[in-house]
C-alpha cells in the first residue's frame, strides 16, 4: 500500500490493518512457519512506522510507540515485556471493528 493511501485510513483503519499483519504471524506460528510469522511481523512494523509519520496521529505517538515496540519484541523473540500476539490482537481487534463501522 501506497503512503498517500495510507494517510487517507483513519487511525482506527491504520491500527486495524496492523492488527490484521499480527493475526496473519499468529496464524504462520500455529502451523510452525516462522519465516511467515517474521514477515507478517515486518509488514506490521513498516505500517506501524507509517502510522507513526502521519501527522494527524501526532496526538497519539506514546501509544504508538509502545506497539512498534511491543511488536519488535515479538518479532526479536525477546519476550522482554511478556506481551504476546495474541495480546497485541486482543488490543488492535476493537479498532478493526470500529473502522467497519
């Protein structure tokens, strides 16, 4: 996706697109593919640092910091703040509802 078009999305829309790259890794993990698991995570880090260039998030940037930081720690393997995907999804599902309102 183009960044023009990602700057047209919402943040609701922005965050629920991230959250569909986290449930695409959840989804790679189960079935034991885990170079697809790190590139759902890497395309979810990429939108996530979109999210993070758009001006009219400015308001926002703590709490988008702490998901880019949340999901590297995943994607890392790190497990530093025992924050899984199933976490993160669980956090990103309600603005995926909210934009297909």
């Amino acid at each position: 996706m183009s960044e023009e078009k990602w700057r047209l999305m919402t943040l609701a829309e922005q965050l629920g697109n991230i959250g569909s790259e986290i449930l695409r890794a959840m989804n790679r993990e189960k079935i034991g593919d885990l170079a697809g698991r790190a590139n759902a995570l890497e395309r979810a880090l990429d939108l996530i640092g979109l999210t993070m260039d758009d001006r009219k998030n400015s308001g926002h940037l703590k709490e988008i910091t702490r998901l880019q930081e949340l999901t590297a720690d995943n994607y890392a393997n790190v497990n530093y703040y025992d924050v899984g995907l199933n976490d993160l999804q669980k956090y990103l599902l309600p603005f995926a509802l909210l934009a297909r309102k």
